[in-house]
C-alpha cells in the first residue's frame, strides 16, 4: 500500500513537471533569409540576373549570393562613404540618399534585372523610390524580393532612424506600392521581419486564393490615407489586416511551392526545427518518462 502510494505521488510530480515544462516550451519556428529566397526564386525560374539594392547598414547578405547561380550579380549601394569596404564588390556606390544619377545611367543603358533584392534605407520616401526604380529594371516574369515588409514590433516601425534594430516604415512603402499599382501577383513570406514577393508580368500569375481582395484592400487605403502621418495607426492597420493585405504565407507554405530549390543541409535543419519535430520529441520524451517510472514502481 505504501510503495502504491509513493508511485502514484511520483507519478503526479512527473505530470506536473511536464505540464511546466510543455507550457513554457515554444517549438523553434522556421525561418528562412533572404538571400534563400533569392536563391529559391533562381532555382525554380532559372533567373540568371541579380541586383541588391541597399545601404551599408541594410542588405547584409551579398556575401551569401551564390555567384554560380548567376550570370551576373550587381549591387547598388547609397548612403555609402567612400571609406567603406566589406571586402566586396559595389557596382553603383553613392554617398548619399539620392539615386537619381543611377537611375538615369542604367536607364540609358537599359539595365534588365531577372531578380532584385530591395533593402533599402528604411524611411518611407527612400523605401518607396527604390521599389518603383527595381521593378521599372525587371524582365517580364522577373521577381523583387522586398525586405522588412512586417516589423514584428511597433519600436522597430520608426519612422525616423534609431540605434539598434531599425526596420523603419519600409512595410507602408512596399502596401502603398502594391495598392497604388494595383498589383495581385504578389505573397509575403512570414519570416526576417517579413519578405515580399512581387512578380511582374508573368504569364502564370499567382492562384487566385492569393490575388487581390479589391473591396477590402479598397476599404483599407481609405483607412490609411485617413492616419495622416500616425504611423502607430499605420501600424495597427496593417498588422490587423496583415493576412489578405500581404498575401501573406507561412515558411512552411512557402517550401511545399520552392522547397525542391533549398539546399540539403538547410532543408535538414528545417525539418529538424519544425514545431511538428518538437511535438514529437515532447510524445517521445513523455513516453520515456512514464516507462522510468513504472521501472521505478518495481
């Protein structure tokens, strides 16, 4: 009787001890980068042009493109001191905030661009200039790959610089883009602060569970022209109606339609990662726990 009694407390620790466990446990997430996005867009589309748009401070990444899946790989940098070297090269280099003069030269020089990475500067003018300038440069069919497009915090949203991180209102930029162009053939990867995708003028656009929700986008830009300059109310709004505003799609959506395109070692991560592989670790686990514990009771 006695030794049935001291199973069966121990019995309840080990329940308590992993309901305290599981509910503070929060299974990794999947992520993806950018510069994977960029890499999975190639692959399946067989892009053969890059160009990164970005700042000394925004980008980062040009040294994980992979030169071999290109022909051609450029990078236009602004806000970039003649001092600055990160041991690669910058095609279009400029001082300060202004592009125009590039715009200009790699008009004249008709400049076409299979896939674009922009990450700009992250005020709203600078954000919004240089996805009209990228997707002006696209082939028919070619993509933009748009960073910062959800800020997981409203202290990140800043309109105006600060230390730390900083993804500043480049997502106002990139909503007011699609909505001012009327553009559909677009879906958000819910990963690195927020991904966008715009294609332009592909013959096979985007399923239709993705394209345009007209009325409610409509109703929308009436709401965020009415905010005049309240960026916590722009905030707000999109974050609320992120889901249709963005086309917005899971990691995990997004590797069911590129996941061929992810290399080996990431893609093992990923699904090593994967809330599912928790969950099954944790009925594992639980499983053991309760095989000890009769061993124990013997």
């Amino acid at each position: 009787m006695g030794q049935n009694l001291i199973a069966k407390e121990r019995h309840c620790l080990v329940r308590e001890q992993f309901k305290a466990i599981t509910k503070n446990l929060k299974p990794t997430n999947l992520t993806l980068k950018k510069y994977e996005i960029v890499h999975a867009l190639a692959k399946k589309y067989n892009y053969q042009s890059y160009l990164e748009i970005c700042t000394p401070t925004t980008g980062n990444y040009f040294c994980k493109i992979d030169q071999s899946k290109f022909k051609k790989t450029l990078r236009l940098m602004y806000n970039c001191s003649a001092e600055f070297d990160d041991g690669l090269p910058i095609d279009y280099r400029l001082s300060g905030l202004d592009i125009s003069s590039i715009i200009k030269a790699t008009t004249e020089n008709k400049l076409s661009i299979d896939v674009c990475l922009v990450d700009s500067w992250h005020t709203y003018d600078n954000s919004f200039r240089d996805l009209r300038y990228a997707y002006d440069l696209l082939t028919d069919g070619g993509a933009l790959v748009v960073h910062d497009c959800l800020p997981t915090s409203l202290e990140f949203a800043s309109p105006n610089f600060k230390l730390g991180p900083w993804t500043g209102v480049s997502y106002k930029a990139y909503v007011d883009f699609l909505l001012a162009n009327k553009l559909s053939d677009y879906f958000t990867v819910d990963t690195d602060y927020g991904c966008g995708i715009i294609y332009k003028e592909r013959l096979q656009p985007f399923a239709d569970e993705h394209k345009q929700h007209s009325a409610l986008k409509i109703q929308i830009c009436e709401q965020l022209a009415k905010t005049n300059g309240d960026y916590d109310r722009v905030y707000q709004i999109i974050t609320e109606n992120r889901a249709q505003l963005l086309n917005l799609i899971s990691v995990n959506q997004f590797l069911k339609e590129f996941g061929d395109t992810v290399e080996l070692p990431r893609k093992v991560f990923l699904w090593l990662s994967s809330p599912a592989i928790a969950r099954l670790n944790l009925i594992r686990w639980r499983r053991r726990s309760q095989f000890d514990n009769k061993q124990r009771a013997r």
